[in-house]
C-alpha cells in the first residue's frame, strides 16, 4: 500500500515537471519494475519516428520483375528473340518471370510447357539464378530467374 502511495507521489511529481515546462510525460517501459517514463514533446518525438521511418523507406531497394511470356508451340527463333529480351532484364539487374500459358487441350499435357522453360534456362545460366523450378499455376507455368550477384 505504501509502495503505490510513493509510486504515485512520484508520478504527480513527474507530471508537475512536465506540466511547468510544457512538455509530455511519457511511459516507455509500463512493464519494468519501476515503470520508465521520460519528460518530453510527444508531437514532435512521432514526427521524428515517422520522418526515419520514410527515409527508410526511400532507401530501400525496389525489385522489378518482368515477366516473359512463352506458348508450347513457339519457334525456336522466337524463343531466341524472347530470351534476348530475358537477359537484357537480367543484367540490369531486374527480376524475370517466365510464362508458358497453357490453352484449350494443352492443359491435358503441361508437360509441354516445362519442356518450353527447360530449353529456355541453358540460354539464361550465365546470366541468372534459377531461383524456382518450373511449376503450374492455373493456366500457366511459371519459373522465376534471378539476376547473378557482382
């Protein structure tokens, strides 16, 4: 009972403080033993977080995907002309996403479709990493490269 007459006294004290110079008292750590509290301007300390928090935001690296899209019963020059595109994202450093889109009775055989992105990653291994194997999702089979690291 004592304890909580002391512990209010002094945050009575504390508010006193805050109060003369205008400022806020604000409760840090409500679970320590004391509980922590800290005498300033609350407004200008959530600008200041929201401030850090959009130049961190600012600073961070966007990735870019781009996507390529591949049929099951493409020419080989055309998948030739599609990867050269491929590479061109790969070494400005962009993500690719590889799509073989699967129609009508092609959906019988995605085979087919796997056969298309595995004759299309030997062309683009020196430029990127595999990183998902082809894999169906719906109508598509999707495969994702990712540009080498320097």
């Amino acid at each position: 009972m004592m304890v909580n007459s002391l512990v209010s006294s002094l945050v009575m004290q504390a508010m006193d403080i805050a109060n003369e110079k205008g400022l806020d008292l604000v409760l840090m750590s409500p679970d320590a033993k004391p509980p922590v509290a800290k005498i300033m301007d609350y407004g200008k300390y959530k600008y200041e977080l929201e401030k850090k928090k959009k130049e961190a935001r600012k600073n961070q690296k966007k990735i870019e995907v781009k996507e390529v899209k591949f049929s099951c019963k493409i020419a080989e020059n055309d998948i030739s002309y599609k990867v050269k595109h491929a590479r061109e994202f790969l070494e400005k450093g962009k993500h690719v996403k590889l799509r073989v889109f699967l129609r009508g009775r092609e959906m019988a055989n995605p085979e087919w479709g796997v056969d298309v992105l595995n004759r299309v990653w030997p062309m683009l291994e020196d430029v990127g990493n595999l990183e998902s194997r082809p894999s169906q999702e719906g109508r598509y089979i999707n495969m994702y490269v990712t540009p080498l690291k320097k």
